[in-house]
C-alpha cells in the first residue's frame, strides 16, 4: 500500500510542491483584522458617517492603507498565523494580554512570512504592532506576497475570486463581509443604539466568528498559495523593489492641492448656479445627470449616457441651440476625471507628506503595473497651448494683451506646455481665485489638470531625476520580429514617422526631411507615419486607425491602402504575428510539445498556455480553446478582464490572435526591461520614486550633480543579456522639483 500524501496544513515551511512550469514554495502566513475610524467622516447634520470630501468610497479605499493605518484610534482586532512547523494555525487577540513571543521570535530570526497584499499586512504591523503592541519591527525583505504570485499567473489579485477560479476546498468565508461592517469600521447610531463602533466584547458570538473568519482566511490563502508558482528570482528582486517604492512613496504638493481644490469648489458652485438658471432650475448641478439628460430631451437633444466621448459626439451636431450647447460644455468640464486626482491626493497623503502605495505589481497580463489612488500612470502629459510674451517672457491664454505686463503684441508667439509654463501656473494656482486663474488662463479646470504632474514634488532637500524610453515597443517590435531598417533607424536618427511616412507614400527619406528643414515644419507624410506607427504594429486595421484620430484625414479607402502599404514594407513585423500565432495554436493542439518563434516559446500544460518570453518570465493563459469559426481556426482562453470595453468584466473567455499576442510580447518584454533598469538603479543608490511605462523618477540629494542624470540614464540604456544590442535608448533626462513631461 502507497501512504496518502500529507495535508496541506500538515507540510512543514520549506516544502516544495510543483506549481505551474515551476514550484511553490510553503511559508508561514499571517492575516490581521483590525479597526480604524480613518476614511469616515462624522457628519452631524444626517446623524451618520460619510465619505471624505471629493470620495465615493469609505473607509480603507478612501484612504489607502498607509494613511489608514495611521489613524490614532486604528487598532487590531485579532491576528492569525501559522508558522508550518507543526503547531498549527494560531490566534492572536491584543484583549487578552497575551504576546505571540514565537511569532516575534520567529520574525527577530529573520524569518520569512506571507500574506495575501502583503503591504496591508506590513503597515499594519509597522504603524499599530509596533508602536502599541511591542512588535519586533519586520524587515521588507521577510514578506513575501500570495496575492502577486497569483497575479503573476494570471490569476486574480482577490483572495474570494482567485480561489473560486481555482476551486479551492477552503473557500474565503462569505460571511466576512457582514463581520467586518460589524466590527472593522464605524457605525451610523441608531434609535435604539446610539454607539458609533460595536467592540467585540459587546457581541462575543460574532466576534467570535470574526476570530474563525480570520484563521479561515490565512487557510484560503495558504492553499491558493500553494497551487501557484514563486516568483522567478529575477521576479522576486523586482516585487521587493516594487513594494519599497510603495513604502517609500512620493511627495506632494499638499499647500497646491488644497488651494486648486479650492478654486475647483469655486468652479463648482459657479456653474451649478449658471445651469441652474439656464434650466429654470430643473438641472440644480452638474453632476444631476439624470435631470441633464431630461432637460436635453425636452430641447430635442437624446443622449443615452453622459461621457467624455458622448457629449464630444453630441458637440458636433449642428446648430444646437445656445443653451444645450452651454449645458454640455459645462457638463464637460465639471465631469473631468483627471481633476478628482485632487481629493484622492489630499485624503490618502500620509503625515510624512508623501503618497504611498500607488502602483499595484503586475496588474496587467504582461506583467506592466497598475496604479492606485491617484494613478500616476493615466495623468495627463501636456496642457493648452498658450501664448509667449515678448516683453516678459510669461506665458498666458489670451490672444492679443499679455496679462502679465499688459504688453501687445499682434503676432503670436505659440508655446507648446513646458515646465516653465507649469511653474508659472503653479504660481497663479497657489493664491486660490478663480477669478486670478481665469484672468491669466482661461479655463480653470484644464489649467488644473494640466498641473497635476507638477503636484508630485521631491521631499526637502531632495531632487527629482526622470527619464524615459524612446519609443520603446516600438524599438521591441523591431528586435523580436527582426525588421532590420527598423532597428538602423533607431540605430541612428530614429525618425521612425518620417521612415514610416516616407515608405508608406513611397516618397524619399532625404525628401521628408529637406522639406522640413526649408519649410520650418514636417512633411505632411509624417502624420500618416505616426498613425501608421501607432495603430498597426499589432494588426490594426482601418478601426484601429481611426481611434488614432485617421478618419479626420483619410476615407476609408485611402487607410486600407496605407495600411497595406505600411504592411508591405515591415513584412518581418507581419510574419512575426502569424508566427506567434501559430505557435501558439499548435501548443494547445499538442499538449506537453514546445513551439518556438524568433526564440519566443509556448507550450501547454494541465490546461495552461505559457509564453516563454526571451527574459525566461511566462505570460500565463488558463483553460485554451481552439475552435472552428467564420474566420477559420480561433483561440481562446479564460482570464480576469477589468476593462469593460474588451467585454464581460471579471473571469471571463476572451479571443486573440496573432496581432494581439504579439502585442503581449512586446509590452510584456518592454516591461522586463524597465523592471531590470529599476532593480539595478535600486542597487547603486537610485531611489526610484515614480514608474510610468517607460519612464522612471529618481529621488536624490539636492546639489546631485549633472552627471548623475546621465549615470541614471546610462543604467536605463544597459539592456539585460537577452537583449543585447537592441538600440533602446533612454534620453532627454531632466532633473527638478516637480514632475513634468
């Protein structure tokens, strides 16, 4: 007779278990639950707590857990653990007056632990164990994080949804959430209680249940853990680099947030009274959507939602009466997303002045970060174009009088948004009127958005250093897919729009380029060269054009001909997505076999499609599925969508194909190679504060001299190995006091 295997809960730390194309590795875990009023606003006129100012959510979303863990009155409930070394799963309660001395022992040893968003779990012990508990303090480098295994495989970054895809025997508790609104967060009072927190001693029963939901949650977590591969060693230096910049965070412009949050409620309260008065009070505010879209259709005007692009749509209706053209622009305006940044700024900036945890490892498929709270990768990179005084050299709004010095001048200077201009409006901003803003600006909103770059700041004493990547997937797709006369164009001048618009029209280099030197401006071939560059590297075809903004220039015929003209002079690129395709489709046909293109590799295993990408990371798909369809031979496999223009959001089944993996090739090995710039700019001394792509923000001692910008971007343009002498190239470096573009 064979013994059965051991128990998961019965395997001791160290153990080994084969996961995925590797191993996961078992680990002692800990999950706390605790309490703390932050992210809840005591509002004694309705009796009950709201949401921060400027916030639809309370409570932890509203404030992050740094800001969250803050809180004088944060406290833990209840911790467990388990130290797989045969004891078992543990409870800590702080009521009690005992101390987890093994655990502390444990940790005072350097022992490694795990969770589930381990960060949550680190501020936690840093900002309430220690200081009121007693804690050892927990080195960074002892975590561990379940949750970006699971993310690294394609899984989802939630412990309930990752282990119902999964099929764990032990589900989270779904009992958890009614628990934590009872104990975890402050309660609105009632009649017949007026206490704002219920304490667990008021209701032992649930907080007993509390107690068992969270020794339930670490044996979840445990199991989903050990059914998902480690981290690569290469993987693991980058998620601790990953979780110090989240530690280390970024500072702020608090004094400039609170004054544009100032005049944005002047803005507010401005308009709501103009649409008020325009509607005779039907529409009382701007963000009254439903009694815009009733006003609007009273005048003849349908409109099913109000976004961004729909009331762009309806702008371009002809003659449209005066007053819902002036509803829909102030609609526009208020309804700008980018300038709710402000009041996530102000509600999750810590007492160090600094934003903390903004960047979630590994969001994506490919591997590229997301950001959180105030996204740093969706800010907006450039403003209005303004005009240039002669007399003063300040920029301004208004066409004929500079407001500055009052000096006119009939021939207009034009200046592109540049960090002069920002310093500028920073200026006018920090006094708070709206009516000063509008004087030298215009728009105030925009102006506001337009700033917001130059909100993220460096610490006293400190400078910032940036750089970027030039045109790096573009210089990726070159090198996977071996276009040569790509690669010799980033080798050299790296004017890829004019090459791009010169090969398309079949008009020489030599002549795109003497045009603009006669002319003082570029060809016009260059702008159908940086559409072509932008929308068909992975297969785009006359739609993908258009959200280029194409269809403002060319008929439909006339892009399907520069797309074909575009596909005929980089047939290296076109083959590269039948290749990846077939590559793939013959991995799920045969399962276990290796298929391999320009060294890109796909197998399949246990109902898996990996990509092996040059760097040796996996872009992992779950549950493949060729099929027969109109267009011939499909395929498909199941993931975590969270984009609702790319279908069902949550775990789904979505198609793809050539164009569409080797977009993931690409943006997954261009994201390789800024994790392996930021690992080793850690190293020697750069602290990385900032990540957007392709581009990195270093922090550094003020005085740094200029040749530290250099060293950064020498580091940057050092390519791993498995990319040796590909002409990626970071340049244009700046160093500063604020974030600009």
């Amino acid at each position: 007779m064979i013994s059965p295997p051991p128990k998961l809960e019965d395997l001791r730390a160290g153990t080994r278990l084969i996961a995925g194309l590797g191993y996961s590795t078992i680990l002692p875990d800990m999950d706390f639950e605790t309490y703390s009023p932050a992210g809840f606003v005591w509002n004694e006129e309705k009796n009950k707590f709201v949401a921060p100012h400027g916030c639809r959510d309370k409570g932890l979303p509203a404030t992050g857990a740094a800001r969250y863990s803050e809180h004088p009155d944060a406290e833990v409930l209840c911790l467990a653990y388990d130290l797989k070394n045969g004891e078992g799963r543990r409870l800590w309660v702080p009521t009690t007056g005992d101390t987890p001395l093994h655990l502390w022992a444990y940790v005072n040893a350097g022992g490694l632990i795990e969770a589930w968003n381990v960060a949550f779990e680190y501020w936690i012990w840093t900002n309430i164990c220690v200081p009121k508990y007693g804690f050892p303090p927990l080195d960074p480098k002892q975590l561990r994080c379940a949750a970006a295994k699971s993310r690294a495989h394609a899984l989802p970054g939630s412990l309930a949804p990752a282990g119902t895809v999964v099929g764990i025997q032990n589900q989270k508790d779904k009992d958890g959430k009614r628990l934590i609104n009872r104990f975890c967060i402050p309660r609105d009072p009632t009649l017949k209680n007026d206490s704002k927190r219920i304490l667990p001693h008021q209701d032992p029963q649930d907080a007993q249940r509390l107690y068992e939901y969270c020794l339930r949650d670490i044996q979840a977590e445990s199991e989903l853990s050990s059914l998902t591969p480690d981290l690569s060693e290469d993987e693991l230096k980058f998620w601790q680099c990953d979780h110090a910049i989240n530690v280390r965070g970024v500072q702020i412009d608090l004094p400039l947030i609170d004054n544009c949050i100032k005049i944005l409620e002047t803005v507010y309260d401005k308009y709501n009274q103009e649409l008020c008065s325009i509607t005779d009070g039907v529409v009382k505010a701007a963000s009254k959507l439903p009694d815009i879209k009733k006003y609007l259709e009273s005048r003849g005007v349908s409109a099913n939602s109000l976004t961004d692009d729909i009331i762009t749509e309806l702008l371009q209706i002809p003659e449209l009466p005066e007053d819902v053209l002036r509803i829909l622009h102030i609609r526009q305006m208020a309804g700008s997303a980018s300038v709710k940044k402000l009041y996530a700024m102000k509600n999750q900036v810590c007492k160090d002045g600094r934003l903390h945890d903004l960047f979630i490892y590994h969001s994506a498929r490919t591997g590229r970060a997301a950001g959180t709270g105030p996204q740093p990768q969706n800010l907006p990179n450039s403003g209005p174009e303004l005009s240039l005084c002669k007399q003063c050299d300040k920029h301004y709004f208004y066409i004929n009088g500079c407001p500055y010095c009052g000096h006119l001048q009939y021939e207009m200077i034009r200046a592109e948004w540049n960090p002069k201009a920002v310093e500028e409006a920073v200026k006018v901003l920090n006094t708070g009127n709206l009516a000063a803003v509008e004087h030298y600006y215009g728009n105030a909103v925009e102006m506001i958005s337009s700033c917001l770059r130059g909100m993220f700041i460096s610490a006293p004493g400190k400078d910032l250093l940036c750089s970027d990547y030039s045109a790096i997937e573009a210089v990726v797709l070159a090198a996977i897919a071996g276009e040569e006369w790509r690669l010799e164009v980033f080798r050299t001048h790296g004017k890829i729009y004019e090459m791009s618009g010169a090969k398309i029209t079949h008009i020489s280099f030599e002549e795109v380029i003497e045009y603009a030197k006669v002319n003082g401006k570029h060809h016009p071939c260059r702008k159908l060269g940086k559409v072509a560059e932008l929308a068909s590297g992975f297969g785009g075809w006359v739609g993908g054009w258009k959200a280029f903004g194409a269809g403002e220039f060319y008929t439909d015929s006339e892009i399907r001909d520069a797309v074909s003209a575009w596909r005929n002079a980089s047939p290296s690129v076109v083959q590269l997505w039948y290749g990846l395709e077939k590559a793939a489709k013959d991995a799920v046909g045969m399962p276990g076999a290796e298929f391999i293109y320009n060294g890109i590799k796909y197998i399949c295993k246990q109902d898996v499609l990996y990509c092996t990408l040059l760097s040796g990371r996996l872009i992992t798909y779950h549950k493949p599925i060729l099929a027969i369809g109109d267009r011939g031979l499909s395929l498909s496999y199941e993931g975590w969508n969270t984009n609702p223009k790319h279908g069902r959001v949550g775990w789904t089944r979505m198609d793809t194909y050539g164009g569409k993996l080797a977009e993931n090739v690409v943006q997954a090995t261009a994201r390789d190679i800024l994790a392996h710039a930021i690992v080793t700019l850690e190293d020697v001394g750069f602290p990385v504060v900032l990540h957007v792509h392709d581009e990195i923000v270093c922090e550094v001692s003020e005085g740094t001299q200029h040749h530290f910008l250099a060293r950064m971007e020498d580091i940057m343009s050092t390519m791993p190995k498995w990319a040796e002498g590909w002409p990626v190239i970071a340049k244009g470096g700046w160093k500063g006091k604020r974030y600009a573009k």
